[in-house]
C-alpha cells in the first residue's frame, strides 16, 4: 500500500492533488476531491479546513521538524548552521519522498494567487517559529529574525531548484549549495 | 491641505485606516469607508479592487520606482549594491513620509491572516521584479533571484525596525543597516 492510499487525509491530498492536475485549482470542488477520494464531504471537512490546506498538509509536521532540530542543535553551533542544518535535514527527512510531485505542485501553486498567498504565509510562519526557537537557545531577537528569513529563503529557493529538477539530486545538499550562493550573493 | 485630502483616492485612503485603527479590520465595510470618505461605494471600487488593497495603495509606485533604480544603477555596481541603493534610496522617497502611520498600519497587518497575506505577496511580487530587472542588466538568474530576496528581506526588516521606532531615524540608513547585519547572520 502506497502512503497515499493509507489513511483517508492522504487519500484525499492524492485525489485534490490529481483533480487540481487535470482540470486547474480553480474549477475544482471539494464535493469532487471526496467523490474521487470515495469518502463524503464530511470527512473532507474533519482533515482540512477549505481546498487550499490539502496541498499544504505536510507543513505543520515540517515546521514541528525544524523547530525541534533547531532545538537540539549543539550549544556551540552558530545560529545560520543550525538553522540550515534543520532545514536540509528535516527536507531531506519528510520533502524528499515527494520528488515527483515537487515540480507539479509548485507549478500549481504559482498558477493561483489563492495559492501562492496561502503558501507564502507558511514560510513566513515557519521563519517566525525558527527566529523564536533561536530566541529559545539565546539568539537576539534581531539576529534570530534576519538569521531565520536568510535560511527559510534558502530553504525555499532550493526546493525550488530541487522541484525544476523534478526531485533529482539530494534536497539536503541543494538547499546547502542555496545558502552557499545566498552568502556569495550578499557578500559580493 | 494635505496629501491625503488631495484626491478621492487619498481620502478613501486616509477614511479606511482611521476605521481600521478604531474598530479593526474585520468589522469596517466598504460602504462605511465610503461614508467616511464623503464619497460613493461606486467611487471607492474605481480606486481599490477590496478593502484590503486600499492599505497597499503604494506598493505599485513603490515597485516601479525600485526597478527603475535598478535599471538606471552605473554598470560597474555590484548586484546587491544595487539592489540595496534602490530599495533605500526609493523607500526614503516614498515611503518616509508615512513615518507616524507606520507602525499603526504595520500592527494592524500583522493582525489579519488576510492583511499578512496581501501583504507577504505584495513582497513577493517586489522581489520577483527586482529580479527580472537585475537580469535585464545581465546577472544570472540564479544570482538575481537570491539577491533580490536578500534585498527584500532587508528591505522589509529594515522597515519594520523604523516602524517599531515610530518613523524616527533615516529609513534608508536603517535598510542600508539591516543588509550589513543580515550580511553578519549569514557569514557567521
């Protein structure tokens, strides 16, 4: 059993993922998502709130991810290590298994400006938890925030290197490469 | 008279904030804004697609003016140099004037999932433009794309350290400040 047919939100989340494929974001309903899923609306409604949270639904458990890594980085680790090294590692954990779909639901997500509003928040939502959880290990507030923004952004760019590439590659070592160019970027 | 008594855009401006800060965003309709205003609903809808964009009324020229910057930046300047003297130099233009507003309407975004969301694709859209115009110039895209998200984050950090002081001091000294710190977080 693949884990998409595991349980009903992943069933769902692979059923929303096709129709969104096939017939663009918009023309889609959530009456379809649970048809094609083969469970009611009700049960829809019981994993995600309206039609856009279903191509986030990995976000919460990511972000859980790296706010724990940062946690229990080394005391000695520099604030721009730790939180790269959450980020590529929690990747590289829960992102990776998604390669062939990475490229198409990005795709899907800059084709809506619904979309792409609603997946920009959680990036700013999860540099917002990274800054607090370098707060957490005594980072300085202005530090912490600019360090976060500075390692979700190469988090971001490179999954989106990795995506172009349709998932080929190791998403760690991309999104390292990606801070490497960020620092060669700023610094020159 | 001042600028916000000018023009009916600038009243319906001026009327939806003062709303806003007395009884939040979520509660003020687009009649009442109207109303305020001394204008019709017919009038605001010519100025402003919703009652979100009304608080955005200068992204547009703001955007235009940071790529026009960029595109007129001496040859021999460094991407990010340019990229920081354009949003600095078109942020003390255009945006220090708002100095006693910012921090009210900077609070007041933050408190709306919607207002964040308008905002963070406002920011986005800034950075992807920045881009374009950077490739214009001939730097490579992957370059392009991470310095003008650098530059944005410092922009948008800077911004919001000058809001937190209620407009006092130089924005543009603050923004110019921000990318050295943010230059510091990611090198250390």
């Amino acid at each position: 059993m693949s884990r998409w047919e595991a349980d009903a939100g992943g069933r769902l989340q692979h059923a929303a993922m096709s129709l969104y494929f096939e017939r663009g974001y918009d023309d889609v309903t959530v009456a379809e998502i649970a048809e094609r899923a083969g469970l009611t609306k009700r049960t829809f409604f019981r994993h995600y709130a309206d039609k856009r949270e279903v191509l986030f639904a990995g976000a919460p458990a990511f972000q859980a991810g790296v706010v724990a890594a940062v946690a229990a980085a080394p005391a000695d680790t520099s604030p721009i290590a730790t939180v790269i090294t959450a980020l590529a590692e929690t990747a590289g954990a829960q992102l990776a298994q998604y390669g062939e779909w990475a490229r198409a639901r990005r795709d899907l997500v800059e084709s809506s400006t619904d979309l792409r509003e609603r997946s920009l928040i959680k990036s700013a939502d999860l540099a917002a938890a990274v800054a607090a959880a370098l707060g957490e290990r005594g980072v300085a507030p202005g530090t912490a925030t600019l360090t976060a923004h500075a390692g979700v952004t190469a988090f971001t760019v490179g999954y989106d290197r990795w995506a172009d590439g349709n998932g080929a590659g190791d998403l760690p070592t991309v999104v390292r490469r990606t801070l490497g160019d960020l620092r060669a970027a700023i610094t020159s």
